[in-house]
C-alpha cells in the first residue's frame, strides 16, 4: 500500500479475498480492448463485483468511469457508456483489458500522478490560487 501523504491518495483497504484477487491481477498483460476470459479475468472481474458490493470504492473515482461530465471530449458519453456503445456490457466490462489496465487499477489506487505535479498542485491550493477558472485550465 503506498504511503499517504497531502498529495498522494489512498489506496482502497481490501479484505483478504479481495488482496488474494488482487495478487491474481497482472496490470501490465491485458491486450487493450480485449475481454480477458482466462483466470485473470476472472479475477478482475470478481475483485470489482466485491468492491462495488462493499461500497469500498470512493465515489469520485466512480463518477470518473461513470458520468458525462467528467468525460471531457467523451462526446457527451461517460466512460462507461463508450465501453457499452462497443459492445461490452455488463460484466464482460470488468474483464476487459482497458478496463482492468486503467479503471480497476484507479479504483483501486487513486490516480497515478508524478509527483511533482501533486506537490505544484497542492502548493496552488494551500496558497488560494485555484478559484480562478484561468489558472485551473493552465495546470489541466
């Protein structure tokens, strides 16, 4: 689990299942765009079915995946939507390789940000320069 600080989020507790899962998880073989129907999507699938039952996952994270809004160039589509307009519904959308490579890994672990730009981002907030739409799309 990665440490927390002021600008690194928390990674998402897991029950023992839900880390045996997780240990089953590979992020970097899944082939983009492909179902993975072997064990390690199997895997990934039943990891993601826990979490969305527990609630564990922060709701942030899920309105990234899940509203319009946040979809920026989306086309009026959240994400979830451009997977179902695809084809890939359901469940088949836990086992996908984008799915798991970029979604499951965020739900899981927060954004993975440099460094550097979480500590620039802080520095703008501590100091009450982020009320300005100006500056907000200059640090996008």
């Amino acid at each position: 689990m990665r440490s927390r600080n002021a600008h690194t989020p928390a990674q998402v507790s897991l029950t023992p299942e839900e880390d045996a899962s997780l240990h089953r998880i590979s992020f970097d073989v899944y082939n983009s765009g492909q179902p993975d129907p072997d064990p390690l999507g199997d895997a990934a699938s039943e990891l993601m079915q826990r979490l969305l039952k527990r609630n564990a996952i922060p709701s942030v994270r899920l309105r990234y995946f899940g509203d319009p809004k946040l979809n920026i160039g989306g086309h009026g589509r959240s994400r979830m939507q451009g997977f179902e307009r695809d084809g890939i519904t359901g469940e088949a959308i836990f086992r996908d390789g984008n799915f798991i490579k970029y979604y499951l890994k965020y739900f899981i672990f927060g954004p993975d940000i440099p460094q550097e730009s979480g500590v620039r981002l802080k520095s703008v907030v501590d100091n009450g320069l982020g009320s300005s739409g100006m500056i907000l799309d200059q640090l996008c």
